[in-house]
C-alpha cells in the first residue's frame, strides 16, 4: 500500500507541475438564484438527476436529501460528498450556473479548490451545457438544507488537492463527445426484434437515434462505467477495458460486456426491468451499490433507461467458442446428496437457505425468483458477491417482500460462510470450485465494508 501511494503521490506530482492546481475563484451570486425557474426546465432536470443518481452520493444515511455527508469508500482513504442542496452557506446557493457548469466539466469548485475524482466530474463532463442548465435549474429548486460534510480521512499526501491536476492532466476528456458513429458492429435494424418488417430505412435510423442517445447517457450523466471499469493504480478508468467489470465497496460490478454470455443471455427487456425496478426474470436482484443506482434510475423516463439498455447490449463481445459462463446445472442434480466435504454446508443451506433458494421452495414462486444457478454471483470468477450477499442481504422496501434477502452477517461465522459459499457454488454452477475460499477469505471480504 506505502510504495502505491508513494507511486500515486510522485506521478500526479509530476503532471500537476506541468498544469494549473488551483483555478480562479467564481464570485458568489449575493441572492439565491430563483427557486422556480420554468417549471419544465426543472423537470428536465429532474429527468437527470435521476439518471445521475446524484441523491445516492449526496444523502447521508440519516440525512436530508442532497445535503452531503455520505462517505465514499477508495483505495486512499474516505472522501465525503458534500451538500448540494441551494443553502447559501453550507451549500452551493451561492452558485452561478457558470460556477455548476465548472464543478461538473472540469471537476473545480465554486471558489477554485480541485474537486476529487470521487465526484463522477469525468464522466458529467460529457453533458451538454443545456442538460448542465437543466439539472443546475433542478438542484436551485430543492429546498435549502443547513449540513456540512465531515473533513474527509484521505492518507497524505493525497489530502493534498493540487495533485488532482496531475491527475485531470493525465486523464479528463473535457466536454461533450462529438460525431460518434453508430459502430458497425452494432446489431443492425433487421435483427432487432422492434424493427417491424418494410419499415427497415425508419427502424435503421431510429435504432441509431436510440443507441447515440444511450451512448450520451451511459457515458455521461449515468456514469457506467465509474463502477463497471476497472481502475488503474491512480484510480482512473482503465482505457483499454471498458465496461469489463469493477470493484468497489467490496462488492464486484460485474463486466457489461458479457451479458450474453450469461447463463441465459440477457434480453433487452430484461436488462430495461433490471435497471428500473431492480430485478431481471431469469437473472436475479440488483443488491449492493447497483440497488440504490436502479431506484433512482426508477424516477427516470422508460425511454431514457430503454436507450441505456440499447448501447449497452450493444457492448456484448462475440461468444467464444468455449463461453465462459457455464451452463446451469439442471436441476435433477441438485437432488444428487453433497459429498462429504460439503455436508455442513448442505446442512446450514437446507436449514437457512432453502426456504427461499430450493427449486421447491414456496417463496421461491414469489416474483418469479429465479434459480440461484441463473445468477450472476454463482457463477462469477470471484465468490466475492455470493458472500457479499450472504453477509448484507437485501434491504427489505416496504413493499417489495420477493427482493428481500435477509442479512447473515451475525448469524454464521466466517467458517460457516465459507462452507455455504462452496456448498452453493458446487450445487448450483457447473464451474469448478472457488480455489481457496476458506475462514479467512471471507474474513477478508467482510472487511472491505467495515466501517473505519
Ligand atoms: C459516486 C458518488 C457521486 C455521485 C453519483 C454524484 N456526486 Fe457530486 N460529489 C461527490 C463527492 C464525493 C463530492 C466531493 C468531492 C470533493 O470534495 O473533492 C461531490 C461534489 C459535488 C459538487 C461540488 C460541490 C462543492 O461544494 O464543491 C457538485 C456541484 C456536485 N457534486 C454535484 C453533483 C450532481 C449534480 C450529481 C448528479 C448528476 C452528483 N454530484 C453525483 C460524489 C458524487
Ligand atoms: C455505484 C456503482 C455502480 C454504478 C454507478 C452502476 N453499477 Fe451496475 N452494478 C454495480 C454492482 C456492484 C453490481 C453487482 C450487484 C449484484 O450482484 O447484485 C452491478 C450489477 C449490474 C448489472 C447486473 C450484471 C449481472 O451480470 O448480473 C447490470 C446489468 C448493471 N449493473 C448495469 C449498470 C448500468 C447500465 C449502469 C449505468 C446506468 C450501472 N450498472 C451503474 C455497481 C454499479
Ligand atoms: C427470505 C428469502 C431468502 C433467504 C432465506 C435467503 N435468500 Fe438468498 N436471495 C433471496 C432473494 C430475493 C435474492 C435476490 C434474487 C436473486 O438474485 O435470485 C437472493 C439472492 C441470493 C444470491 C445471489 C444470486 C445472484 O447471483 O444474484 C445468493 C448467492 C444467495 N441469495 C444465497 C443465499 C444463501 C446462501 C442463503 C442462506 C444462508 C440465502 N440466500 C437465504 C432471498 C433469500
């Protein structure tokens, strides 16, 4: 961890000598702009933040909506989303649009300070100044909230933010995309299944239309990739693998590039249901940091969130021909009794699991749950999901009784995990063994999310 910082601190150190660390200050507005601006340019607005989950970041857990203080968890340490909402001491009422337009493009706030990559600035950067305009007319619309975000715990020296021009210099693309062409690659008019046939030219453009528009979302406002990209070791994305799959808060975003490849290939319509009521047929529930992600996407239009799953479909890399995801096992094997060395795990599975997770289970035909085998987490390289879910659960909603998943985290041990963790693995995926996956390795799981 020492010699990464060391490396980290130099190199941003470097590029930061040759840019500007500190930028102009932007003078303070001396009246709070209107709070009713044109009543459809704040629901324009509101249309992305919503795609922007700016709520998920800016609300602490207890908190007021917007009103900061949430931490966020990285590599160097917390660093604290602070309070958007338009109070003019504590917030940011005292903005001008220029000043927002500044803060979500170059990543810089009100009064000069370089604001940290933890802020998805290098993705809102991609927005049009008219969308900018929109959600800054949304934000000043919301109702003031008195809050200050705690300092954040950063390890020296990147509590230092003048490095973070090093960083911007390394790796921002400032302003909106231009001309990006429909990829050849991209399924054509004929094979999608919206197309009506002799009507192709009009089902042509009109898919393009759709895919440019999920392209702008995806990589702009929604920012995708912040958590589905792997990070280099000065934390930005990863240029060479897009979309190929994330680690943060000790949770896996799994890669969205191999959709196809899962043990049923994801459908559009799913990957729409998905990402609005945060679960798929066939696929499972968003669970972990995709939750909160899926339920603001629900204050988002049907269509927004359709053009998202467009370009991301879209993203699929050709099957090869051995797929990497095998295929479910079928379900006269679980009937099979577990060889010795999984016998404990079968036992806490029929004990604390099966209820909901055996093909028989009587809560399993609520919501069409589909089988543990068609889900990602089971399947996946790393058991860290499948853990991660035995520990945290999903939160029940209210309402929502077939996406609760109650927390184990108190209940079993680490050896205990370990063992439903390969029971689960060995029942319901026809991929080998988790190597290694012991006491200790969940251990180190359960770590990741402790709170400092
Ligand atoms: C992934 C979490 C995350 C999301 C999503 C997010 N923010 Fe933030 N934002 C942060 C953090 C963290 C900071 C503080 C960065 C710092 O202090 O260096 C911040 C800072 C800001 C600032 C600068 C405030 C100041 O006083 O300098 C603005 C403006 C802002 N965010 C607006 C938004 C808007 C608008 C959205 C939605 C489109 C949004 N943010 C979404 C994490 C997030
Ligand atoms: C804050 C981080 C974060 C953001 C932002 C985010 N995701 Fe996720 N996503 C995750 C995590 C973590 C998971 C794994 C959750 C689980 O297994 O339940 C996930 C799971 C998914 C899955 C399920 C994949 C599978 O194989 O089961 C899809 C699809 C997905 N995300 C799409 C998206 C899209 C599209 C966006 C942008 C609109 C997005 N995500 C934004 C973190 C994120
Ligand atoms: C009250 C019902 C309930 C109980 C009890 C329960 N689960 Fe779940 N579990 C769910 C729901 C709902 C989901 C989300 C739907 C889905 O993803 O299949 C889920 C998802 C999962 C997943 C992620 C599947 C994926 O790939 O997305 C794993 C792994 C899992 N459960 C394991 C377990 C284990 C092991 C136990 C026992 C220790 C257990 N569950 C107990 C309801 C339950």
């Amino acid at each position: 961890m020492k010699g990464k910082i060391v490396f980290v601190a130099v190199t941003l150190g470097a590029a930061a000598g040759l840019s500007r660390a500190w930028e102009p200050v932007i003078s303070p507005l001396s009246a709070p702009p209107s709070r009713s601006a044109d009543a459809t340019q704040i629901e324009r607005g509101a249309r992305l933040a919503a795609l922007g989950d700016c709520i998920v970041c800016h609300t602490s857990a207890h908190g007021k909506p917007y009103a900061g203080g949430r931490p966020l968890e990285t590599p160097f340490g917390a660093i604290y989303a602070t309070n958007i909402t338009p109070d003019m001491q504590t917030g940011i009422g005292d903005w001008s649009l220029d000043a927002f337009r500044r803060a979500l493009r170059d990543g810089v706030s009100r009064d000069g300070h370089l604001l940290y990559p933890a802020f998805p600035y290098p993705h809102f950067t991609r927005m049009t100044d008219g969308d900018i305009a929109d959600l800054y007319a949304f934000m000043m619309s919301r109702a003031p909230v008195q809050a200050t975000a705690p300092p954040n715990h950063l390890v020296f020296p990147l509590n230092f933010r003048p490095l973070v021009a090093g960083w911007n210099m390394l790796y921002l693309k400032r302003g909106p995309e231009q001309g990006v062409a429909v990829p050849a690659s991209a399924p054509s008019a004929a094979s999608d299944p919206r197309a009506d046939a002799g009507n192709a030219p009009n089902a042509a453009s009109a898919y393009a239309v759709q895919w440019q528009l999920g392209r702008y979302l995806v990589n702009g406002v929604a920012h995708c990739a912040a958590c589905h990209t792997p990070l280099n070791k000065l934390g930005a994305e990863k240029r060479d693998a897009p979309f190929a799959g994330g680690t943060l808060e000790g949770w896996d975003a799994p890669a969205l590039t191999k959709l196809s490849q899962a043990p049923t290939p994801w459908t559009q319509a799913q990957l729409v249901s998905y990402l609005r009521t945060g679960f798929a047929s066939q696929h499972g529930a968003a669970a972990g940091p995709m939750r909160p992600v899926t339920q603001s996407l629900a204050q988002a239009p049907l269509e927004d969130v359709d053009a998202i799953a467009t370009y991301v479909m879209s993203l699929q890399t050709p099957t090869a021909a051995t797929p990497t995801a095998a295929p479910a096992r079928p379900a006269d094997l679980e009937q099979l009794a577990p060889p010795a060395a999984l016998a404990t795990g079968a036992t806490l599975f029929n004990a604390a699991c099966a209820s909901c997770h055996s093909i028989a289970a009587p809560m399993s035909t609520q919501g069409d749950r589909p089988s543990l085998a068609q889900g990602t987490a089971v399947n996946a390289d790393s058991p860290r999901n499948a853990v991660r879910m035995m520990l945290d659960g999903i939160d029940w909603h209210g309402s929502d009784a077939a996406h609760f998943m109650p927390s184990f985290a108190q209940t079993f041990t680490d050896a205990q995990i370990a063992d439903l963790a390969n029971y689960t693995r060995a029942r319901f995926s026809a991929r080998g063994p988790w190597p290694g996956l012991d006491a200790a390795a969940v251990a180190r799981i359960r770590k990741e999310t402790a709170k400092p």
